[in-house]
C-alpha cells in the first residue's frame, strides 16, 4: 500500500457538506437507547452516545461486543429493535441506507465490499454517482463529466492511479482497503464510519492509514472501529468501550488507556 | 464488463467504429444481404422468427444479466403489447377491434406493455432468486388464463386474428423482404440500446446492484427504484418484439403467452448465453431452427415431429450442464484453450 494523501475532492466538497449542515444542527450523530434484537438475543441494548460535529471517536470493543452491529443500525443495513438515531439532528431511525448515505453519512467495511467485476474508475465512479444526481442517466458520460473528474481525484488521492483500469478483483488487499477509503469519501461526506480499516495491513501500511485518518479536512467527523489499539488511540480524540451489547465506558485515549476496569477487560492487564 | 469511463476525449466515434471487429462487419454485410441468397421462407420463419424472439429474450437477459432477476414474465409483457395493438388498431374481430390509427395504437401498445412490466418489476423486486422466478410465472399464468376466460376484451380463447402491420410508405410489411428488414431494424435498435445502457450510469449502476446491493445502498443508490427501472428498459423491448411476434402471425390469442411460451424464452435466453446481448439472438436462431427442421429430423429417425421439444428440452439440459453460460460460453472456453494451447510451429501459448 502506498502512501495515501489528502483527497483534493474532499476539500472541494466541502461548500456542499456546510449547505447540508445549514438546514440541521445539533450533535452529528446521536443516538438514544438504540437496542438491536436477534430473536431473543440482543446484540446491542440500550446504547446512547453523542458524537459532536468533527469529532473522532473510536469504538472499543471485543469480538461480540455489538460494534459491527452498531454500524449497521447506524448505516440502517439494520433496523434498531427500539430507540433513537439523529444524524445532525435529523431523526434518521427509520431512514433507508441510500437516504442516510445522501444525509452526508459514509462507512467502510470489515471485510471489503467492492465490485469485483469492474474496475477501480468504475467503483469510484459509483460512488461518486451514488451522491449525485442522474444516477438514472442514460447517457453515457463524457470525459469532461465532473463526476469522472471527481472520481480522478480521488483515486490520485487515494494513490491508485496506476491502477484505474485495472479490476479490483486483481488488486491487492492493500491496494482493496484503500478502495474501500475512497469510496467512503466520494461527495461530501459529513461523517464516517470506518469498519477496522486497519484489519490486515502491515504495519507500513498502517503508518500510512494513520495519516490519512488524521489528514482528513476538520470538518468530517468519525467513528472507527479498531482491534490494533495503536492505530485507534493515535486516530481518536475520545473512545467509547462496548461490552456484552452495551457501552462500557466513555472517555479520552488516556483515559482509557489508564483505566484498570479496562484494562482488565479488554487489554488484558498488560497494556501500556 | 466493458469498461465504463471513457479516458479520451476526440474522435469517439472513429474509435468506436475502428473497435468493431472484422467478423461483425462480415456478419452485418451478410445479414444486410441474407434477402439476395435466402428464400422467403428463411427471411420469414427463420431469420424474422428468430430476431422477434431474440428480443424478446434480450429483454430477459437485461434484467438476469445486468440485474441478476430472472422474470418469466416477459413473453407476458411482449403479448400484452399484441394484444393492445389488436384491441385499439384493427383485426378480424371488428366487434372490438377500435381501429384506432397506427401512430396512436402501436405507441399506447408499447406504453401501456412498459407499464404493465414495470408494475410486474415493482412486485418483483422485493423478491430474490426462485422467489422471483415464482412470482413472474404466478403473473404470467395469471395472465394467460385471465386473457382466455376474458370475452369482453381479449375475446377469450380465439383471441384476434388478421393482425397485421399498416402498409407505411407504401410497403406490405407482412411480406417476406420487407418484414425481414423490419425485424432486422428492431433487432439491432434493440441490441445497440442495450450495449448503450450497459455503459450508462444507469447501466452500471444496475451492474453494481446485481453484484452487491447492500454496497450500493450505501453507496446512496435505490437499489429497488433501480430495479424497478430494469424492468421499465426491459419492457419496452419485450412490448416492440411482441408486436412484431403478433404481426408475424397475425393474431393473438392466449398462448400466445403460455406457460410453455413463456418458458421458452428463458430457454432461447440461457441456451444462448445471458451474460452478452448477442446472446438471446444466437439462442433464438438455434430454436427457430431447431424448431422448424427438427421434426423433419425425428421423422427420418421415425419419430414423431411433435417430439420436437425434446431436442430442444435436452439441448437446454446440456447447456445447462456443461456450459452455463449458453453457446458464448462454449465459444469463450474454446478460445481460452486456444490460447493456452501450444503454437504447433513455434511453442508456446497462442
């Protein structure tokens, strides 16, 4: 994986993600006593958490703990069982994926969910159309189309030029999670969700998602789910720990890192 | 799948032309030509048989290829298109025939066939797989028998004959020429629509819906309105084909739309090859063929001729079999070999 930079594109975007943030305030993302049921199992109960506009949050967590799940309520690849999800102070609970995606709302997945059969322009492009209008066109599109150009940009600025023709099912993992960033930033997003970003890379590569996670504009704010500690407390300004569903604790990295219940808990006592 | 963006600008239309192959040129100077070499018999049965149906399963391969939705319900949108040009235009039941001129019936006939099928596309959707097979050939039965105990509208089970085509521009489109012609036109409007949508961002977007359609929401797409728009496309193909299928033998009537004719072309569509346009017409000519010259055949064999399903029932079950992905695929597979097979002269792969 090469060194990933500043997209161009998500500074461009930008005009477009304060017009979407002129019509709502409030927290970025809200959520009041969200529960997902599976049958009698609750993979997540009762979760409340307030993420602020530009802020980074990384969710902690062991396999199980509901984080996934989370996202999924969030995104609405899931309806919550029960509660509440306000993303900039709009009442989204029971919006479909493709409303909350228009909302400004992006994620990344754990296992990358991309288009195998077609290449990285067409996927960027995709997602690029995803958030624009003529997404029914039936016009093919020019090469002065801004949509192409947008998705140009992004794919120089997520370093995979090289590779724009080529088909994703021939790239490498790395190169794939740096596809999968791309696509989380087509339009103007306004808040991410990244789904371990980090599974799977060296840790060069590593290195180099930390940069790209920090040099995003201020604007866009973020949860990250993360196993490799090293790369969501260096990324986060605050963490939230889940535990068996529920939220655990909430704090900064120091905090967490510092405090013995978690430490016991999730890192093993051993930690720091 | 093609490439999507294009990266240069100028001349698009050179380059565009300059990618055709040698072969398809041949194929087209040959088809353009078929009239000066083929008897009537072949321009009509065969080759004007074989585009009608080939439509009507490119519909098919639209929604199964680009969209990973296999509807049995588009013979039903292509009879529905037939049975409107016969009710508004003119037949031989004149008791309900409107007589209604042809810039009116045949444009209403694709309109209200395209919303027939979107609404089919709008029930369907919400089902994946077997679920959408079941509930297109729910509809189509449905609509089969609805057509047959219906006297008022559809005059049940004689249906309406003396359909034809109105004598534009001074030609007899019902004969063989001119219909061959005709058939060819709608034939290769229809081909060239869908390697245009398929490149389109409505196309691609489709593409990226078959595939994986949970990314695509989160991606922002719709991915049901998305579907939906399938259909609609596909629909408008389906309902031209039909009514050429019902100018070809002048008339309607409900088997037109039967079980048996419904399934027969997703045969025509799998036997061909669902993953290219060309596909369903390449599955069609080998049906029309099969279907008129097998019985001659199975006669020789002293067999009767109506057995002719069975060859084509086990040329589907072979396909099936060894080669899903219809004759392309063979095709696909035999070239593959090639290249991988050692250059008798020189060694190494071809």
């Amino acid at each position: 994986m090469v060194a990933l930079t500043r997209p161009a594109t998500i500074g461009a975007d930008r005009s477009a993600a304060e017009r979407l943030g002129s019509v709502t305030t409030g927290n970025a993302l809200e959520l009041r006593g969200v529960t997902k049921l599976f049958g009698a199992l609750a993979a997540i109960s009762d979760v409340t958490m307030s993420v602020r506009p530009g802020e980074r949050r990384a969710v902690l967590g062991s396999n199980g703990a509901g984080k996934t799940t989370l996202f999924n309520c969030v995104t609405g690849d899931f309806l919550p069982t029960s509660g509440t999800i306000r993303l900039f102070g709009e009442d989204i609970s029971n919006f479909p994926a493709h409303e909350r995606i228009r909302r400004g709302l992006r994620r990344t997945y754990q296992i990358s969910l991309l288009f195998g059969g077609m290449s990285v322009a067409d996927n960027v492009y995709l997602a690029c159309l995803g958030v624009s209008r003529g997404r029914f066109s039936l016009l093919r599109p020019r090469p002065s189309d801004p949509i192409i150009g947008r998705a140009d940009e992004l794919i120089e600025a997520v370093h995979l030029t090289r590779v724009r023709d080529t088909l994703v099912s021939s790239l490498s993992y790395g190169q794939q999670r740096q596809l999968e960033i791309a696509l989380a930033l087509a339009g103007a997003p306004r808040f991410i969700l990244f789904d371990e970003p980090a599974a799977g890379l060296s840790p060069t590569e590593r290195a180099e998602l930390i940069d790209i996670l920090t040099g995003l504009p201020d604007h866009i704010g973020y949860i990250i789910i993360e196993h490799d500690m090293d790369v969501a407390l260096r990324v986060a300004e605050s963490v939230t720990m889940m535990h068996n569903g529920r939220v655990f604790k909430e704090g900064t990295p120091e905090e967490i890192e510092n405090d013995e219940e978690v430490q016991q808990l999730y890192l093993g006592g051993g930690h720091g | 799948m093609a490439q999507a963006l294009p990266t240069t600008a100028p001349g698009r239309l050179t380059t565009a032309l300059e990618r055709i192959p040698a072969p398809v040129w041949v194929i087209a100077f040959l088809l353009l030509l078929m009239p000066a070499f083929a008897n009537n018999f072949v321009l009509y049965q065969i080759f004007g048989w074989s585009f009608i149906l080939g439509m009507i399963a490119l519909s098919l391969m639209v929604l199964a290829g680009y969209g990973g939705m296999v509807s049995l319900a588009q013979m039903t949108v292509a009879a529905l298109a037939g049975y409107v040009v016969a009710i508004l235009g003119t037949s031989g039941v004149p008791q309900i025939s409107l007589g209604w001129p042809w810039w009116i019936h045949i444009p209403l006939a694709i309109l209200i066939a395209t919303l027939f099928g979107t609404l089919v596309g709008a029930l369907a959707v919400r089902t994946e797989g077997i679920y959408t097979i079941m509930i297109t050939l729910a509809i189509a039965a449905a609509f089969f028998y609805f057509t047959r105990q219906n006297y008022v509208i559809f005059n049940g089970y004689t249906g309406f004959n003396n359909v034809i085509p109105p004598a534009l521009f001074g030609v007899e489109w019902r004969q063989p020429v001119p219909f061959y012609y005709l058939t060819l036109g709608c034939a290769t409007l229809s081909y060239l629509a869908v390697v245009w949508m398929a490149r389109t961002p409505f196309g691609l977007a489709l593409q990226g819906v078959r595939d994986n359609p949970r990314r695509m929401g989160a991606l922002g797409f719709h991915v049901t309105a998305h579907r939906i728009f399938a259909y609609t496309f596909a629909s408008v193909i389906a309902a031209v084909g039909g009514i050429l299928l019902v100018w070809q033998s002048a008339q309607v009537v409900p088997g037109t739309a039967g079980i048996p004719q419904v399934i027969d072309i997703l045969v025509v569509a799998v036997v061909g090859g669902l993953r290219r346009p060309i596909g369903p017409f390449i599955g069609a000519l080998i049906y029309a063929v099969l279907s008129v010259f097998s019985s001659d055949i199975l006669h020789a064999f002293g067999m009767s001729g109506e057995r002719f399903k069975l060859v084509i029932g086990l040329g589907f079950l072979a396909f099936v079999l060894f080669s899903p992905d219809g004759v392309l695929g063979l095709w696909e597979k035999y070239k593959a070999r090639r290249a991988a097979s050692p250059d008798p002269l020189l060694g190494g792969g071809r």
